[in-house]
C-alpha cells in the first residue's frame, strides 16, 4: 500500500512516517498531491490560516481524489483543516467536507492542551473506532472543531468541553489526537487504519 504525506512546509514529518511505515505503507511525502496512493494524509503540523493558503490551491484536485475513492487521514490540524473554516491566525477557509468551525478551546484551561486524555466513543459504525473506546490518546492542541452536526463524531474527548477526538465519512477519516505518538492505543488505530485502507 502506498501513503502520502502533504508536506504544508512547517514541522516535522518523521513521526507520522515512521508510523505508517512500521503498519506496512511506502510513504512519500510531497509538497504536491497525486492519484496513484491508497492513503493521502494531511498531518498536524502548523496554523490553520497557514495551511488554508497551501490546501486551497490543490482544493479541485483533493476534492476530486475524495470522489475517486483514495482514502484520506488527517490529524490534529490535518482533521481541523478538513471543516469548512478556522480561526486560528486568520479566519480561513477550509476544505469543507465537514460542516463547522475550528476555534480555540472555549472553557477555562491551560492552553495549549498538552498530554493524555481518554477518549470515548459516542456512536457505532465507523470501524476505526474499534478497541479505541475508554483508553487514552496524545493530545498537543489549543483549537478544536465546533460541528454543526455530530453526524460523522464517532469519539470524543473531554478537556473543559467535549470535543470531535475521531470524525469519519466513507473514505475520510480525522483525529484530533495524534495517533503516532498515542503508545497502544495509537498502534491500534494504524492497525485499524491498515484495514480499513485494505478493505
């Protein structure tokens, strides 16, 4: 299975790599989508407005990819990156395969969050949700998504507020938590992830 990792020019990619590698995929990473992978992933690297800028000139072409069937992950801000506009920076536009906003986390909390909170599943039949429910994911975060509809939330986490911690919809599928650095629980979802791609 062939991966691609949508380098946005900021951060380090190594993690998510090395992950995916260790689960089975060639992993390439490229500034430049392309057609021929089973997996493209936006990883959480970087500001929204920043990655807006860079997402938007390729808009057509992911929107096109989706269509086609090639699987999509994001992560942390690759999910964010993925509703229909963020605030954090700038107010940008996103993707807008899912309906909401990104906005900072509204309660009153030490920002940014930074470590391990549980993670819950709050609906059935996404498959990339099994063995996750109860156990604890990595979170390095300030902003989350606001959905207008929980429709595609499939998990949740709670830190002040609850808030979308997996979000699903056919071939694309978002974490908030990062799952390459998430220890067990996170080889569960690449495990997870593998078949799902495979299916």
């Amino acid at each position: 299975m062939k991966a691609l990792i949508i380098n946005y020019g900021v951060g380090n990619l190594y993690s998510i790599s090395s992950a995916l590698n260790r689960i089975g995929f060639e992993v390439n990473i490229s500034d430049k989508p392309g057609k021929d992978y089973d997996l493209i992933v936006f990883p959480g690297v970087g500001a929204f407005s920043a990655v807006s800028d860079f997402i938007l000139r390729y808009k057509a072409l992911f929107d096109d990819l989706r269509k086609s069937g090639v699987n999509f992950l994001g992560v942390c801000l690759g999910m964010q990156i993925m509703f229909e506009k963020g605030t954090e920076g700038k107010e940008s536009t996103g993707l807008g395969w899912f309906k909401g906003i990104v906005d900072k986390i509204k309660a009153d909390v030490k920002l940014p969050h930074i470590g391990w909170d549980l993670i819950f599943e709050v609906k059935s039949g996404c498959e990339l949700t099994y063995g996750l429910d109860g156990n604890y994911v990595y979170y390095v975060h300030s902003y989350v998504a606001y959905p207008t509809s929980n429709d595609n939330v499939y998990m949740k986490s709670k830190y002040g507020i609850e808030y979308p911690a997996l979000i699903c919809d056919k071939n694309v599928v978002g974490t908030q938590f990062h799952p390459e650095k998430s220890s067990s629980t996170g080889k569960i979802f690449l495990e997870n992830l593998r078949g799902w791609v495979k299916r």
